[in-house]
C-alpha cells in the first residue's frame, strides 16, 4: 500500500474542501480500504466522515424516509421505521457481508462500492474501468458472475450490493452537497451504465460528497421482500437478486416495484415488467411473462447465460410469495437452477447455481 495523508475531517465544510483539494473520502473503509490493499485505488490523501453529522434516519411529516450517509448498514437494516415500511430495504441490508461489516459500513459507501470482477481488482490484468481504454478480457474471459443486461463493448462489470437495488425499487433520491451547494440526483440517475466510460460508476459531481438519501412514501412498500441467490449462504455476493413490493387487489396488481441485482452495472429497474404488469391479474404465468419480456433483451456470456432464467425464477418466486400464491416449483421461489441444487457442489466451468439465501438471511 503507497503512503498517503489521514485527515478527520471538522465537519461536512472542511470535508467538502479537502475532497475538492484531491482527497478521497473515508466512511467504514470495508470497500475502498481494501482496494488500497489491492493496489487498485492509491489515493494521495484520505479524509475520514465518519464521525460527520450525518448518522440519522428520520421520518419526516410526509411520509419520507431520511437516510444519513454514516448511518451504518446494521443499523439501518435495524431500524423499526425499514423493518415495517420498507423491509425489502431491510432484508437487502442484512443479506449483505458479514455482521461485522454491516457495522461498519456506510450507508454513501455502500452505493459506492466498486465491482468484484476479477479483472477490475487483479492490477496485473487488463481493465477498461481501472485503466480505461486497456480492454475488457472479461467479455471473452472470466464472466460468470457478470453483468447480462446493459453492458457494453467496454464493460460488462456489476454493481455488487443489495441495499441500492432494494432503494432502485422505492425510487430513492441520493442528496450530495459540493462546494457551490446542495444537490441531488434520483438513484435511477445516480448510477450509470458503462456505455465507453465503465470507468465511471456514477453521475457524481467530481469533489461531491453524499449527505444522505431519501426514499419517498408508497403505500405498499411494506408489503416488499428480497431474494438473494449466491454461492454459498453467508458473505457472498449476489449471482442474481430481487427487491420487489406489490400491490394486489382483488386478484389484480395495481401497482408493483421490481429491481435486479447483480444483473448490470447498476442495480436494474424492471420497468418493463412492471408496466406487463400493472392492470392485469396476479398469476404465475403473468409472472412469468413479465419476467422474460424484460430479460429479452439479455445479452449474457457462454459463462453468464445460467443468469437469465435464474433472474426469471427469482422474479417469478418474489412475486408469487408476495401475492400468496402457490404453485410455483420451490426452485423458482429460491432462485437455483434445476441441475444443482444448494448441496451441489459444482465443478470448474458449471455455471449452476450452488446456494441460496432466503429472505432476509442473516450473514452474522
């Protein structure tokens, strides 16, 4: 690790100033410290916000959700106000890491985590995100864990968290301050897909710094979950993952939330789903016509391609568990694959999916 200036920064100000001056802001440190391990971010200076203000989470009189940007995960995974009116939120939180990094990390930080492709953290290899215009030889290479919607010809990297697709579905709006002032982006615009610029994770202003986020009120948030599927169940990151809330009245969807994890560069809102959706009545086939119309358009590797009915499966199970209906085979509620089960253990080149974690799966 290069040598480089420690500063805690007083207060939101004189960390604005010192980011603005070149230093990289330092919450929990459970991403970017070890990227400095690694080699990959070699930041000449780091000013620590942790201790900043910003540690809060407030209901405020319409109904939103105020979400400071320290507020550690385990907290906010905690927190009576998430547990009961957006336990998607909840359950994404604490399907994350282990419980000891939930404690440390942050809820800015956790949105900006960078990708686990291999490539992206191995220095001795090629990355257009790391070193841009050197190549993506994950495209032809290593790419089982990657993105299979809205990649590009430079990048088909992941975001790899939870809590950002569990706030894609609840339209969240992310609030930074720079030194002109106060500003903010709604999450959908916030993060970015790699076009011929992967090496940008999001539309943040250089030398901004994240205040906090806002989720606005919906009525049926409490009525969401999240579905994880992964390796192994506990610290892993996601092969594919769902937040979804829905609305049912009747037998027929009178509004719904869906957003993919692990499935693109950012966490993916599946608005074309929604819109199959919505008017129409809840039933399995519904589901399942929804899912594929937005995985039409799917571009997944040899390596990946397991992905798309994976992510079908687990849209299909969300949903059906969250309207009450049987009939769905178990393993499209759990997200594994027909050819290996979670006590499978796959060989080198098996794309199957080898473990699962169920609905808010606590990692500690």
């Amino acid at each position: 690790m290069k040598t480089f200036e420690y500063t805690r920064a007083a207060d939101v100000r004189d960390a604005l100033d010192r980011v603005a001056a070149g230093a990289t802001p330092l919450g929990g440190g459970t991403n970017l410290v070890d990227l400095m391990k690694l080699g990959v971010a070699r930041p000449d200076a780091l000013v620590d916000v942790s201790r900043l203000d910003l540690g809060d989470v407030v209901l405020d009189d319409d109904g939103t959700l105020s979400i400071g940007a320290t507020v550690p995960n385990a907290d906010l995974a905690a927190h009576p106000v998430v547990r009961t009116r957006y336990p998607a939120l909840s359950r994404a939180l604490l399907a994350a890491a282990s419980g000891q990094l939930r404690n440390r990390a942050t809820t800015a930080g956790n949105l900006l985590q960078r990708t686990r492709c291999v490539y992206f953290m191995n220095t001795s290899k090629p990355c257009n995100k790391r070193e841009p215009g050197s190549g993506c030889p994950a495209i032809e290479g290593l790419s089982r864990e990657l993105a299979v919607l809205g990649g590009s010809s430079s990048c088909i990297a992941t975001h790899p968290g939870d809590m950002a697709v569990a706030m894609t579905a609840f339209d969240a709006t992310v609030h930074f301050e720079t030194v002109d002032g106060p500003d903010q982006l709604p999450i959908q615009e916030f993060f970015r897909l790699p076009g011929d610029e992967p090496e940008r994770d999001t539309n943040l202003p250089l030398g901004a710094l994240i205040t906090r986020v806002t989720i606005p009120p919906l009525a049926f948030a409490g009525h969401s979950t999240y579905r994880k599927a992964r390796d192994r169940r506990s610290y892993a990151f996601a092969l594919g993952s769902v937040a979804a809330a829905l609305d049912v009245e009747g037998g027929i969807i009178r509004d719904v939330r869906i957003a993919l994890g692990a499935a693109s560069h950012r966490p993916w809102r599946a608005f074309t789903a929604e819109d199959a959706l919505r008017g129409g009545r809840a039933t399995i086939d519904a589901f399942s016509a929804a899912a594929g119309a937005e995985l039409a358009a799917a571009t997944p590797t040899t390596q990946n391609a397991f992905k798309v009915p994976l992510l079908q499966r687990l849209i299909v199970g969300t949903l059906a568990e969250l309207a009450g209906i049987g009939g769905a085979d178990d393993s499209a509620g759990a997200g594994i694959s027909d050819d290996t089960g979670p006590d499978r253990t796959a060989a080198d080149g098996d794309t199957g999916v080898r473990g699962v974690a169920d609905d808010g799966e606590i990692d500690a």
